[in-house]
C-alpha cells in the first residue's frame, strides 16, 4: 500500500503581503510603530492636535509610499545587493610588487 505524503509548495517562496515582499514587511511594521511612539510623545508633550495629526498623517502616507517603491524597485533581495555594490571598490592599488613576488608557487610534477 502506497504512502501518500503532502507537498509543500512554494517553501523557498519570499513572503508576500499586500504587494509587500520579504523584509519590507518589517520595514514598514518598524516605522509604524516609530510612527505610533513618537504621536504618543508629541502628544504627551502638549503639542497641539491641530498640528500633530497633520504631521503624522503625511509621515505615515510617507512612509507608505517609500516602503512600496524599494519593495517594488528592488524586490527580495536587491537592497541588500544595491548597498553591498556601493561598498565594492572602483580599483585597488598596489604601491609594491613585493604581494606578488612573495607568493610560493605550486610545484608542478
């Protein structure tokens, strides 16, 4: 008699939500909570409400709008490659030769 097992499809999948993929989730949950601390504090502080629910309605359509646009330009994992490009560098210079001429080459049999 046969075993019949379930396959799980799309394990190596990204996580996707709302259009959202992988860390941008996360990235967009961090600011919203930056977003709620720092509406608490303002308001705390006595900062009229006039202005501060203004300030944060923009900061929030801000942030909305910058999390979607890197989610969609870069996608998965193009931010990470996008920053590690930018840390590679245009050339390497070599004031001596003394690198090279140090080297041991292999014995050839």
């Amino acid at each position: 008699m046969a075993s019949i097992y379930p396959i799980n499809k799309g394990v190596s999948r990204p996580i996707v939500f709302k259009g959202l993929k992988a860390q941008y989730i996360a990235y967009l949950a961090a600011g919203l909570v930056l977003l709620l601390l720092s509406f608490a504090l303002f308001y705390i502080l006595g900062m009229p409400l006039v202005l501060l629910l203004p300030i944060t309605a923009t900061s929030g359509s801000a942030l909305f709008f910058a999390v979607f646009r890197l989610s969609k330009r870069f996608g998965e994992h193009g931010l990470m490659k996008y920053f590690a490009q930018k840390g590679v560098p245009t050339a390497i210079r070599f004031r001596s030769r003394r690198l090279f001429t140090s080297l041991k080459t292999p014995k050839r049999p």
